[in-house]
C-alpha cells in the first residue's frame, strides 16, 4: 500500500539549554504542517490543530489527526479536562468543525517538544532556556543525588549522642542479646516507615516540600497541612534541642578546666546563640555549602567511629583496665551477652523507649526533596541505605564494646591484685583486678552500668569522640535548620493558611526560603534562650489514655485482660454481622445514619476539584436487563468494585403507561440479582419512545454530583447487518452521543456472544444484539413479557469469562493512539484483581521498522513513570504491509450491501439519492477511506498473529467523525478488526482527557 507523499522538514535546532530529540510523536526530527489530500480520510477532514501527524502517515499509512502515545500528551499534566499540547482533542476527532488556517502551523518550540525519554530538566529547560536572544542566563541550580542528598543526611541525623552517651549503658544493662533485639525492633519500625517514604516519593513527580509534600498530595491538604505545619514547628524546636546538647557537652568540657564564660546555666545560653547563629550562616550561604558542611561532620564521625574500633584492639593500659577495659575477652562477651537490670529504668521496654529515638531520623533526605536531582531514586534509596549502615553501626558497637568492658569498675588503680587472690569476686578477678567492694555498695564510678563516657575510654584518642559528639549534635540541628524552612515554604506556597504567605518567597537559583531560615533562628534562639529541652519528670502514663472513654479507663485499670477479652468478642460478633448482612429491616438508627454520611460526603464531593490522580472509571453500562448480559455486568463489576460507580442501564421502550408499572416491578428484581450475584452496582431504567433517546436520558441524567459516570460500556451490535437500517443508525448514534457529552466510550465482542436470555426477558431491545440461544446460538428473539422479581433473583446465575481464573495467560493491549490512556487504565484494573493477577501483560504500539529500538524504549520510560508495572513492550513493524487478497475482499463484500453505487457523482446528487437511508456509503466514500479500511483489515491479521491465544484483547477503535462517515462503513471498521478472534476483544476509547499522570500534583 502506497504512503502518502511527506514533505521534507527541516531537522530539529538546539533551543535554550536542551537538545530535544523526537522519538514517536514527530517525522525524523520534526512534525511539520501539511495541508490534507484529497485521499485523507474521514479523520483528516476539516483539519483543525494539530491534525498534521507525519508519524501517523508512516506508522499508519493514511493521514489522520489521531496521534500516537507520547511523553509530551502527559506532561504538566494537573487537572482533568487540561488542554494537553500535541494531542487533538475529542471534537478535533469526532464533530464537524470549520478549518482554522491559523491553528494549522505550529510554533517552532512545539516542533522541538519530545514525545520520547523525558529528563528531569524537561520543565525547567522549556521554561528558563538560556541562550536566547533578549534573555539573560539562569544558573544552574544545585542538586544532589542520593549519596550525598540522603544517605549522609539521613545518617547523620540517625546518629546522636545516644549512641556516643547511652549505647554502652544499655548494652550493660540488657545485654548484647537483648540490646540487639532492641536495635532491630526500633529499625524495623523505622523501615517499614522508610518503605512507606519511598512508596509515596515514588509515587509521582515530587516537588520541594519534603514530608510535607509527600502527605499532602497523597493524604490531602487537610491532614498535609496541619502535620507540616507541626512538623516546621517541631524541627525548627528541634534546632534548638540539638544545639543545647552541643552547648551542654562544651559547657561540661569548660567546667572541667575551670574555664565556665559566666554561670553554668548562661553558659549554655551563649554557646547556643553562638552555635546557632553560626548555623544560621552556613545556611544561607547556599545549599552546597551547607553540604560541605554535612560531609565534614560526616567524616569527623566516621573518623571517631575508627578510633573507637582501634582503640579496641590496642592493649589495654592501667588507668583503662582499672576503668574496667580489658580488650577483647570470651569471658567478658559471655557475661555482657545476658542482661543485668539495675535502676527504676531497668527493664526491656524502658530501654527500648530511651533507644528508639536515636533510630529515628529517617525524614532528613525527603525533607530537602527539592534539591535532590531525581528525588523517585534518591529518597528510597539513600534512606533505606542510611538505615542500613546505621544498624550496623549500633550492631558493631554494642558486640565490640560488651566484649571489651566489664560492668563495674572502680577506676582505682589501688585495685590491682595477683590473680586468684582470697576474697575477691566478681570477673575482673581473673584478670587480676579487684572491684569487690564498689560492687556490693554500688558505688562503682566506672565500667559499662555506670561511665557513660565508656567509648571515649575504650577509643585510641578520647578526644576524636567528643568531636563525634560534637559532629552528631552540630549536623541534626544543620539538617532541622534547613528541612524546617523548606518545609514551611512548600506549605505557605499553597496558601493553606492565612498570614503565612510571606514566607513562601524564594531566593536565587534553589529558590531558597530566606524568610523561612530567619524565622526558625528566631524560634531556636528563643527556646535556648529560655533554656527549654525535654524532659522525663513530667510524662504521665495517663496522657496518652486522655480524652478516652471514661467507661474504657476503668475497664483496663481494673482487669486489663478482661478488657481486651471483652473487646475481641465485640469485635468478632461485630464483624460476623458485617460480613453475613442479615436480611432484616428493623428501621435502626445505623441505616438513617448511613443515608445521612452517605448524602453529607456526596454534597461534600461536589466541592472537591477534579484531578487526574483521583480519577476513576466510572460506567454507565447498557445492560438491559442485567442478567441478559452477565458477561458484561461480571466484565465492568471486575474493576469498578471498591474502586468506582458502575451503573447498569436498561432503556423500556414503549409507552409510559404500560412500561412504568413494569419498571417499578423489575426494578427491585434486577437490585437483588446483582447482589446475588455480588456485583456492587446500581440498576436505573428509563422509559422512552426509542432506544438513543432513552440513553440520551441515560447520559445526561444518570449519577450524583461528582458520582456521574464518564464512560459508556456497551455491548458489540453482532447483527448490524441483518438488523433493520434504523437500528444501525440508533446503535452508531449512541456512540456519537457518548462523544459528544464528553464520555469514553468501551464497546465488548466476545465470540459467543453476550446475551444469555432465555425464558426470564422482560423485554428485548431490538437495537442491541438478538437474543441468542445459549447453545446453538441460532440468535431467536424470545416474546417478551415480564417476570416476579422474585424468581428474577433466585434464577440460576450464568458462569462467564469473567469469574473465571485465568491462569498464565495474557492480557493484550493494543494501543495504537493516545486517548489519554483510557486503554491502559481498564485493563491495568482488570490485571490487579485476583483472577487475573497471574496475566501478563503486554502493550503493542505501531512503529516504524527502522525506530524500533527507540520507540521500544520511548514507550517503555513512559509506561515506567505511569507505575503501571507494564514491562513487556512490542513495537509492530509490520503494521504497514498490505493485508490478504482474500481478506481485502471479505472486507469488500462486507460492505457491498450497503454500497451507494452512485458512479462518483456530485455531492449533492449522492445526497439526493442518499435520501432516506443515510447509512448507504458512496462511491467516493469508499475510495476516500480506502487507506483507513484497508488498516483495519490488516490489524485484524497482527491480532490473529499475536493474540490468537491471549486471554483478553484490548485495543484502541478508529472514531468516525461525525456526518462524514456513514454508519455502515463505522460498523464495518468494528467488524473486521475484531473478527474471528477467541478471546473476549475490548475497544476502549477515551474522551482525549488524561486519566494517567506521573505527578505527584
């Protein structure tokens, strides 16, 4: 088949800071305006924007205005119904508009987009291109990857003076054992919160803001605003907390040369402000340098980290071993192995508490997400390795330390005895120490229980630790000075909050939050001030119990066990109603209540803006009568249920007053078979004189405020050419309809057919498919009559396709152009479920045999930043051979019947002679839409090819445009594209308006 002629173009020009090169949605580097021949076919007519696909002239061997999918269609993407550049919209498909020569040409930026790989600076490279005339150049801003943006940020606020001050203490009194089952029960935690972190910073683009972007735009902005509001608060307090404890550390260090600046108390006071101030100034002198910063302290710990393991191993002096170290022992890793409770504090979960802090810290990679260079990569990575590392870490040095140092000690090196000398207890007696009467009158000042300087003791240079204290301390408050002014600039950006705004401006090339940084110095200095840090004395055990149920307190003060006995068998009984749904109506307060939350949350729906991320299928299906269609039913219900509203349609045809009473009959019938049937839906009737107008009702009326449904699921009219011509108007009509409100359109064939009616019909729409009997399929209209809804409800349920397991099949999708991804998004809900949960899936996409390989992985990364967990991609080189002689002319004398033979005469002698059967196809028709008629041929072939034996075929209709293409020749298209093939064929068309989105907002 002969390609349309495709004008040269000139090749793509560097424009600002990136050299976009085209992979799909361009020819050879460009997509230029071309004016429509005379063989363009039914989508080509009156071509509006974007109607110049050159690649679809290629990939599809006629010019058409449809596109095919491209990074381009999906970026920027934020609210349903957004204009999306590069792709036609519905009425550019489908109605009948005047042509614009203005909208024919495109701007030479819109010719340079990329329909291909995406990189991160895509947004900021359109946006802010340098190098262009009258422009002046933009930095480059800083960004981080998951190294030294993450894992060192994390880890550093991971590491506190905990781990320098209390590890050893508690490895003394729980044991290494149990100290180990501490550390890993507070990671465990910590790593399930990581993973929940990195599942929701994968979760689409993230932008500055950290937690509290990553909340708000996966919770919403009530909960987002209210926890990022407290979190800014609590890290900017948390600067203060962090630089008391370094002020603390330098103030005991002054004390001990007698060097106090005023007063212990002042001391602290001047350090902190000091401290902080300095702080304040490495912040502001930019992030990179506030990074420098991060990576000294980082190394000034590790450095310690290696002190302490050397000191370790090198032997043990006097003054150390009268402290109690005695370098590597079995013996002493035996005894510190088992725990030793001593004090009020001496208990597991007392222990536990004081840990679990220094384990925390997980937030501080994602709290600077704005300046990471690709935040979907770093964040999960470089906090789950941070958590790792630091596990280590707390391992290494409870094993090593509880090795090396006994429990009590006295310090004295008066205490030296011969070994095996009367009297002496206690380990330290074989390695000729005596530390019995400090022992017993407890009164040892060293040794693990009681030296919380013990690693300082044990390292080769005690010093090197008092700078890990110091780098730990200085660190954790430079990492809450930052996050705390990042985070709050995000939250005052989004205008949640009155009053705030002003701290949302930004400052130079990372747009950094100035305003934010002064503001929180203000907070530190004034809780240093004021000398505030937490503390034990006040905590109750009755605070987190207020505000419960007065009832509920008692219980558990009096038998705490009773209690919860109590509470398992109301909980079980409860859930037992629940799950049973007795059938009873006692007219209780839970069903007015029900009603009352129920109209309350849907009034509340209709305030909620759309948004593509909340995006659901929301069908109106044209049933019937339900159980005449159960495929159908099970087909939609599959991935509606818990997701979305599905709406079973049936249209009455006929006068009201004989159809009203019969309406009000099947209603409550038809309710009961689909929750038989446990399908969650809704039944609605109309009645009407014909079938369009009664789903034109349907269309316009059915739903609830934002509850209304956007797309029309239909079954495949199988008798359109036997069927009277009116019925085939009425059937294609529908479809224009659907389009025309703006609604996607999904049309099921299977090849036995979906109507199942037998002896229960209340009616038959003569439009749809005939009735078929189940076995011989001889397509025999049963009279119709009506039914007790009764026996409706308790008739034999027909097993279908649908509620079957479908094994290690696969689930097909053809996706040939950009609807906006409709034809991904059913079959993806379809795949989750159980049932099909075992289906592969793959994604065919027509292509050119010379780009295979790149448009392969131009799909491939677009597929990937959807989630839809897609892997397996298939380009169709030979979309564009000629079709089968023999299939050519099946498609020929499928058509023949409805041939105008009018000799190619003018228009209006063709209209004259078309004149009452407006679904007749003139010559001129044919030989206009000869290119397109002939494609759907040979997709029929590529699906018998490749999918003969999947277990569902999903694939992307041809659209007729309105009033140019007759009914006969739109329903001939559907017929031999989906002919002959076994498995359950979907044709799903979206209305042009993304439904999928890789963006966080």
């Amino acid at each position: 088949m002969a390609e349309l002629p495709i004008p040269d173009l000139p090749p793509a020009r560097c424009s600002g800071r990136f050299t976009i090169s085209t992979l799909l949605g361009m020819e050879e580097g460009g997509r230029g305006p071309y004016t429509p021949t005379e063989g363009s076919s039914c989508d080509s007519a009156q071509p509006t924007q974007l109607s110049s696909s050159t690649l679809c002239s290629r990939t599809f061997g006629y010019n058409t205005v449809d596109v095919v999918p491209a990074y381009e269609h999906y970026a920027n993407s934020k609210g349903v119904g957004d204009p999306r550049k590069g792709r036609p919209s519905l009425a550019d498909l489908h109605s009948i508009l005047k042509p614009d020569p203005g909208r024919l040409r495109m701007p030479v930026s819109e010719l340079q987009q990329s329909n291909g790989l995406p990189e991160a600076g895509l947004e900021a490279g359109l946006e802010e291109a340098e190098g262009e005339p009258g422009r002046d150049s933009v930095p480059e801003p800083v960004r981080f990857g998951w190294v030294k943006g993450v894992m060192i940020r994390c880890m550093l606020n991971i590491w506190g003076v905990i781990l320098y001050l209390r590890l050893p203490w508690i490895t003394a009194q729980a044991g290494i054992a149990l100290t180990w089952l501490i550390i890993l029960m507070s990671v465990t935690v910590t790593t399930i919160t990581g993973l929940s972190i990195s599942a929701i910073s994968t979760n689409g683009k993230v932008k500055s803001g950290g937690t509290y972007f990553l909340i708000s735009r996966s919770l919403g902005p009530e909960l987002g605003g209210s926890i990022g509001l407290i979190f800014a608060f609590a890290n900017a307090v948390a600067v203060a907390m962090h630089t008391v404890g370094f002020a603390e550390t330098v103030r005991d260090l002054l004390q001990e040369h007698n060097s106090l600046i005023v007063d212990p108390t002042n001391d602290i006071r001047i350090i902190g402000v000091v401290t902080v101030t300095v702080l304040l100034g490495i912040s502001l002198a930019g992030m990179e340098w506030e990074a420098k910063a991060q990576i000294l302290f980082f190394l000034v710990i590790l450095v310690s980290f290696i002190n302490y393991l050397v000191g370790t191993v090198i032997p043990a002096t006097a003054e150390k071993q009268a402290k109690g170290f005695f370098s590597y022992r079995a013996d002493i890793f035996a005894q510190n192995f088992v725990p030793n409770w001593r004090g009020p504090e001496g208990s597991f979960f007392g222990l536990f508490s004081i840990f679990f802090p220094s384990a925390t810290g997980i937030l501080a990679g994602a709290n600077i997400s704005g300046d990471l260079k690709d935040p979907a990569v770093a964040i999960p990575k470089g906090t789950l390795m941070a958590i790792f590392w630091t596990t280590v870490s707390y391992l290494v040095l409870s094993a090593t330390i509880g090795a090396c140092v006994v429990r009590d000690a006295s310090g004295s090196l008066n205490d030296s005895v011969a070994v095996g000398s009367p009297g002496c207890e206690g380990l330290a007696c074989s390695f000729g120490w005596n530390f019995t009467a400090c022992t017993q009158q407890h009164s040892c000042r060293y040794g693990l229980s009681n030296y919380y300087q013990s690693m300082s003791m044990v390292s080769g240079f005690g010093p090197l630790i008092t700078a890990g204290i110091f780098g730990a301390t200085l660190s954790s408050a430079l990492a809450c000075l930052v996050s705390a002014p990042k985070v709050f600039q995000c939250l005052c950006k989004d205008q949640l909050y009155p009053l705030i705004g002003f701290f949302g401006k930004g400052y130079g090339r990372n747009s950094e939050p100035i305003r934010g940084y002064v503001l929180t110095y203000v907070i530190a200095v004034g809780f240093i001030l004021i000398g505030w840090r937490p503390s034990f004395r006040y905590y109750s055990k009755w605070a987190a119990l207020f505000g419960a149920a007065v009832s509920v307190v008692i219980m558990f003060l009096l038998t705490w066990w009773a209690a919860l006995i109590a509470f398992g068998i109301v909980i079980f009984l409860l859930g037992y109603v629940l799950y049973k749904k007795p059938d009873v109506n006692w007219g209780s307060s839970m069903q007015a209540s029900s009603y009352n939350m129920a109209l309350n949350y849907s009034v509340g729906l209709s305030e909620v803006d759309e948004h593509i991320k909340n995006y659901r299928p929301q069908c109106l299906v044209l049933t019937g009568p339900p159980n005449f269609r159960p495929a159908l039913v099970d087909f939609v219900g599959t991935f509606t249920k818990n997701l979305s509203l599905m709406l079973c349609g049936n249209v009455l045809i006929g006068p009201r007053k004989q159809k009203m009473p019969e309406s009000r009959l099947m209603a409550d019938g038809h309710t009961k078979w689909l929750t038989k049937r446990k399908i969650k839906a809704f039944y609605t009737d109309v009645v009407a004189e014909d079938l369009r107008s009664g789903v034109q009702m349907l269309i316009q009326a059915a739903g609830l405020g934002k509850m209304r449904p956007n797309i029309l699921v239909l079954g495949y009219k199988r008798d359109w050419r036997t069927a009277s011509p009116q019925s085939l108007e009425d059937y294609v009509g529908i479809l224009h309809d659907a389009f025309d409100f703006k609604y996607g359109v999904c049309l099921m064939r299977m090849k036995e057919g979906l109507n199942v009616s037998r002896v229960l019909q209340a009616h038959v729409n003569p439009t749809f498919e005939a009735a078929e009997h189940p076995k011989n399929g001889t397509g025999s209209k049963a009279a119709p009559g009506t039914v007790d809804p009764t026996t409706l409800a308790s008739e034999q349920q027909a097993s279908t396709i649908f509620q079957s397991q479908q094994g290690k099949k696969t689930i097909d999708i053809y996706w040939l152009f950009d609807d906006g991804g409709l034809t991904l998004l059913i079959p993806y809900l379809l795949g989750r479920k159980k049932r099909w949960g075992k289906c592969k899936i793959r994604v065919f996409v027509g292509g050119q045999i010379n780009r295979m390989d790149e448009e392969r992985k131009a799909i491939v990364s677009l597929l990937s930043k959807f989630r839809l967990g897609f892997h397996e991609v298939h380009v169709l080189p030979d979309i564009n051979q000629k079709p089968r002689p023999e299939h050519i002319k099946r498609f020929d004398e499928l058509i023949a019947p409805f041939r105008l033979n009018d000799g190619f005469k003018d228009e209006a002698t063709v209209n004259e002679m078309r004149q009452g059967c407006p679904w007749k196809i003139s010559d001129e028709e044919v030989d206009k839409n000869r290119a397109k008629s002939l494609r759907q041929v040979r997709l029929n072939e590529i699906l018998l090819d490749y999918s003969r034996d999947a277990a569902l075929i999903a694939i992307t209709p041809p659209i007729g445009r309105k009033g140019r293409c007759p009914s006969s020749l739109y329903m001939a298209w559907l017929e031999t594209l989906s002919q002959d093939l076994r498995p359950p064929i979907i044709l799903t068309r979206g209305n042009q308006e993304n439904v999928l989105t890789f963006y966080c907002q």
